[in-house]
C-alpha cells in the first residue's frame, strides 16, 4: 500500500483534505498509477518547530508554501508535492479583505509559487494590491515590516505571517487553499508516489544485485565521490560501505594502486593489483552519457576467491560420481598389523605429498586411497579413481589429460575434460600405476613438477591443484633398476609408502571379515537370519587366500547363495574353498574366473557359483532383467550375455 501524508496549515484543511481524497478515490476514470491502493494520513503543523519535528514515514508528502520548501530541504529521500494556490483562491480571499477592510492597499506575502502574478487581479477586485516573496519562513516578520513602513495595513498570508501581522494591529486574512486545489495536488502525489515506488523497487533490486553480486563494486562521481559501494566491496577491502558512500575517494581508500587505477584517465579490464596483502583482478570503465562523463566503475575479485570458486564450478560440473565412499570405520580388522597400516595412512593423509600404495592383488588398495581423502583436508573435494592397466596407451591418454574438439577422429563434440582437471583441488588415484606407457610416464612427470595440464589438441595450459595417490602389486623400484619404469617418475610418487599386508598375514582377522561379508550378503539376498559356524571360520581362517579380501568377499557371497539351510557349517566352506591353497584369484562379477594354474574343477565350480548367483537374483526380482542387472551391478546387455554363456533360461 502506497502512503500519502499532507501538512495541514489550519484546522479547516484537515476536514476538506480528508473529504477530497476520499472524492478522488471514488472517481472513475482512473489512469493506470491510480489504481493502486492508497493510505492518506492528514497531520495539522504550522509552525516551523512542528514542522522540523514532523517524523515521516510516507512515499510522499502534500504541503503548501513555506511548508513545502523546509520539508524539501530536509535529509530525507521523500518527494513533496507542492499544492498550488489557484487563482480563484486568492480571489476569494482579495474580495474578502474589501468587504471588510474597504479598498485599503493589500500587501500578499507568500511563496512565489503560491501568490506570482497577484498584482494582475488588481483590476478584477478593484484593490492596489502589492507582492512580497519569501523562500523561507523566518523572512515572513522582516516583509511585514516592510509593508508597514510602506503604509499598508491590510496584510495577506499563511498561518505565522498572519500571527505576526496581527500582533503588530494590522488587519489580515489567510489564504486558504480550495477543494480544486487539493484535488489537483492529490492527483499530483498519487502520480509520484507511484513512480516513486517503481524507483524504490528499482533501487532496491539494483542494490541487492550489487550486495550479492561476487565482485566488488565502487562507482564515482565526476568529482571523486563514492556513489556506489557494494557488500563485497566491504568485505574485500575492509571498509565500511555505508561510511564511504558520500565521501571523496581520497578520504576513504588509502594510497594504493587500486586508488591511482580509480583516478586515472585509463580504462583498465583484468588488471592485478595488490591492495593489503590481497591480490584483485581489477576492471575498470568509465559512464558516459552523449559524449559527457559523469563517473567511473571499478569492479573487482580476490584471485584467491576467484581460484576457489573455479574449484567448485569445475566440481559441481565435471566431478558427479567422483566421491570417495568409504572410510578408515570401513577397514574391519584389529590385528597390530593391520592396526599400524592405518595410523600411518592417517599421518599421511594431513599432508599433501604423493602416496604410493603396495600391496597383492586383493589387499583393498582403493579402500586405502578412499580412507585417505577422506580423512585428509581435501575431503571436500573430488576422488578420481582410474585402473591404469584397464585401458589402452591412446585412450588412457586422452582420458587423464582430456581433448579438444577435433583433436582426434571420434572426439567428443565441445571436447572433454581430462580426469586431472576433474580431480582439482582433491585426489585422483591410479591403480596399477606400473602398467602405464614410457609415453604417458612422461607426461605424468611434467603433470607433478608443474602443476599444470594441457589437452590433446590444444596449446594451453591448465593448473591442477591434485594430490596423486597411487598403486601397484608390483616392485616399482625393481621395475625402475630394470629400466622398465621412469626413476625420477619413481621417486616422485614413492614419497611415502604404505605396505598393506596379505590375508594371511593377518588370519586373526579373518572371522571379523567373515562375519561383516555373511551379514551383507544375508541381508542383499533376503536371507537375514543366515549365520556361520566357528568351526567353518577356523577352516576359512586356516586357508592362505592368495587372493586376499577379494577372494574372501566371493567365497562368503557364494556361500550364502548356495546355502541351503539357516546355519553355514564346515562342510559349506569345504565344498567352496579350492583343493590347492596356491590356488591365485581374480574375481570380477561380468567375466569367467579361472585359476591361476588352470584348475579346471575350481574354474567349473566358479562357474556354478556364478549361475547361482544370477539365478537367486532373478529370482528375488521377479525375473526383471533391468532390476537383476542393477543388482548385480552390471549392464543390462552384460546380464544377457553372462546368462546365454550360462545356460540361464
């Protein structure tokens, strides 16, 4: 709702403002800016003490005179619209003052906008009527005077040049504002009050772009004064916006290079400056309207803030699925060694030196790598995991380093981003860091002596900011003695070195294991009341796993699926462990496992296990082929390509 308050001068206006306002309400045709709703409030002040005391809180203000100018004058952004005093009006009061006084000379005192060109109604009302001007009301007793001196006694006024006149015996008569001129003044402060509210809005929103826009404002004037300084200003700089706004730049922004950029005669666009120990990219342009100028903008960001929000958006963009899920809770275990392992993997990760990871096939090299980003302070950031010996030299190239559109036939339209840039500011991890190229070793090097990548395809260079976790079954170093490894790559990656002990190594661990894969596995396949005997956990125990957790998780899921009863016993694990304990494991769910040595029987008995599996899950969802595939966590495609080979119907 629009507000409207009016100053009334005497007590007779109070009722004719009211009763006028609600007239101009009622009227029909309306254009657009009055067809808003409308408060109107009427306060009686005359006196210059009143009116300064006068608290408002209107869109606009309705007075006349005197009255209008010291309102206007005041520190306050309220617009006043002057109500006009018509000709009718003094009229009225001109044909007042011969009806009582006679045809005495007349003096008008008033505003110039109230009583300009009265002299002219001399001949209307048959009066010598002479003018005095006055643009403040302290002038009203010294233009009395003036009168009097000059033999007037007749005097024509507001409210305290009547006062005055009076007490001094000469006759008076107040100049009374009519209903028209009211209403036109009405009409007049409906019209600003509305364009008022647009520019408030206006200003409003302006301003809460500005105070939430991420770069620092400051505009000024053509004669060095702040205009405009925003939130981030305030923040940036250390100076309080609200202190500066008004003030000559050089009283508040001290001798700097970011003060000389604002004074001078240049225009400047991604300029680095350093203003307190802060480095900011500074523009700057000028306001000029029809070849005048009337100020300058200067817009600016901390590089630091810059560089951190460059992290974020390349996260929030590139980096969904790129999360480290598992933490050091996750490692079941209590045995010394394995205790040792992590409380050195936890002082390494406060640290941002490059981690390489030895340990047999099996061992939970990545469960490792995810604990310690996790743990360490770029856990807010992206992991990245890529298996180095899972891809060929070309596309494993391109999908480190990424491409450029066009770089190669068959690149991705717009180009893609290289997994080094998607990993900035967190970690990437390759596994099976022995298996790649003498090329790509090279180009692994430059990535951790410089910081920086390039595309394939391109001629810039991007900074990374990535701690490199890697990981090997192999000797690394006996790889590099043979010259089948880059040295210096070695020591760069070898810095600090985490042994992740075997299975077997640690069997007093086993049963722990054992019980957290069967509980799992219970749960997945509808089988929560399923439990393991200490007899067969011994047998599982006593048993070498050359490979590690990863053979131990396949053999306890394939136990569960199999069971046919509530209790898994020793002759469970019996008919699931393979005959020989050199029996070399790689279990992958969408691929035929064989052994090692070539164990026929054990490959045949994996291979049951398999069709088991699938079975029980198709089983569980129905026979949905899309539900059993997400279950098992392979492709659709895959699910039919591993029941055909199977004999699944």
């Amino acid at each position: 709702m629009i507000k409207i308050t009016a100053i009334a001068p005497y007590k007779e206006f109070v009722d004719l403002a009211t009763k006028t306002f609600k007239e101009h309400n009622e009227f029909v045709h309306k254009p657009e800016y009055e067809q808003n709703e409308y408060e109107f409030e009427v306060i009686l002040a005359y006196g210059a003490d009143q009116v300064r005391k006068l608290k408002l809180d209107s869109d606009v203000v309705i007075a006349r005179g005197v009255t209008a100018y010291d309102l206007r004058n005041r520190e306050y952004y309220i617009p006043v619209v002057e109500i006009p005093v018509a000709g009718n009006d003094l009229i009225h009061c001109l044909n007042e003052c011969k009806k009582r006084f006679g045809k005495q000379e007349v003096a008008v005192i008033g505003s110039r906008n109230m009583i300009y060109g009265v002299e002219r109604l001399s001949g209307i009302v048959g009066l010598k009527i002479k003018s005095f001007f006055m643009t403040k009301r302290e002038e009203a007793p010294g233009l009395v005077d003036m009168a009097r001196k000059q033999g007037i006694k007749v005097v024509v006024g507001g409210i305290p040049t009547c006062e005055y006149a009076n007490s001094l015996g000469l006759n008076t008569v107040l100049i009374k504002s009519g209903k028209e001129s009211i209403w036109q003044a009405v009409t007049e402060a409906k019209r600003v009050a509305y364009i008022s509210r647009i520019e408030q809005e206006k200003a409003l929103r302006f301003k809460t772009i500005l105070d939430y826009a991420y770069e620092g404002v400051i505009a000024i004037d053509n004669k060095q004064t702040i205009t405009v300084f925003n939130s981030a200003a305030e923040k940036t700089l250390g100076i309080n916006g609200q202190n500066a706004i008004g003030k000559k730049i050089d009283d508040v922004i001290p001798p700097s290079k970011l003060k000389n950029l604002l004074i001078t005669n240049e225009e400047y666009i991604d300029e680095i400056v350093k203003f307190n120990n802060i480095q900011l990219a500074v523009n700057k342009v000028f306001i000029v309207l029809k070849g005048e100028h009337l100020g300058t903008v200067l817009t600016f960001q901390n590089v630091t803030r810059i560089q951190e929000m460059e992290g974020k958006i390349r996260t929030k963009i590139y980096t969904r699925g790129h999360i480290a899920k598992h933490t050091f809770k996750d490692i079941i275990g209590e045995s010394k060694r394995i205790n040792d392992v992590i409380q050195t993997a936890k002082k390494f990760s406060q640290v941002d030196s490059n981690i390489l990871i030895v340990g047999e096939t099996g061992t939970g090299k990545e469960l490792f790598a995810q604990s310690i980003h996790n743990y360490s302070p770029r856990k807010k950031g992206p992991f990245v995991a890529v298996n180095c010996a899972a891809l060929p030299e070309n596309l494993l190239e391109s999908e480190l380093f990424g491409y450029v559109e066009g770089a190669f036939t068959g690149a991705v339209k717009g180009g893609k981003p290289g997994l080094f840039e998607l990993a900035h500011r967190g970690t990437i991890f390759l596994d099976e860091i022995s298996e790649i190229s003498p090329k790509l070793q090279g180009r692994l090097l430059r990535v951790i002596q410089e910081k920086e990548i390039m595309r394939l395809g391109h001629d810039r260079v991007i900074p990374v900011d990535v701690r490199i976790i890697s990981a090997t079954n192999k000797e690394l170093y006996e790889l590099a003695q043979k010259g089948d490894f880059r040295e210096d790559l070695y020591y760069r990656l070898d810095i600090l070195k985490i042994n992740l002990p075997p299975l077997r190594e640690r069997k007093e661990d086993i049963p722990l294991i054992v019980d957290y894969f069967i509980r799992n596995n219970a749960l997945q396949f509808g089988r929560g009341d399923l439990v393991i005997t200490d007899k067969a956990k011994r047998r599982l125990q006593n048993y070498a796993w050359p490979g590690n957790i990863r053979q131990l998780r396949n053999i306890c899921e394939r136990l569960v699926v199999i069971s046919q009863c509530n209790i898994i016993d020793e002759r469970d694990v019996i008919a699931v462990l393979p005959d020989s304990n050199d029996v070399k494991t790689s279990f992958e769910t969408d691929d035929i496992i064989n052994t090692a040595n070539g164990s026929h029987n054990y490959a045949e008995q994996l291979k049951s296990f398999e069709r088991e599996k699938i079975k029980a899950v198709l089983e569980q969802v129905g026979y949905n082929k899309m539900k059993a595939a997400k279950n098992l966590g392979i492709s659709r495609t895959t699910l039919w390509r591993r029941m055909k080979e199977l004999n699944i119907v």
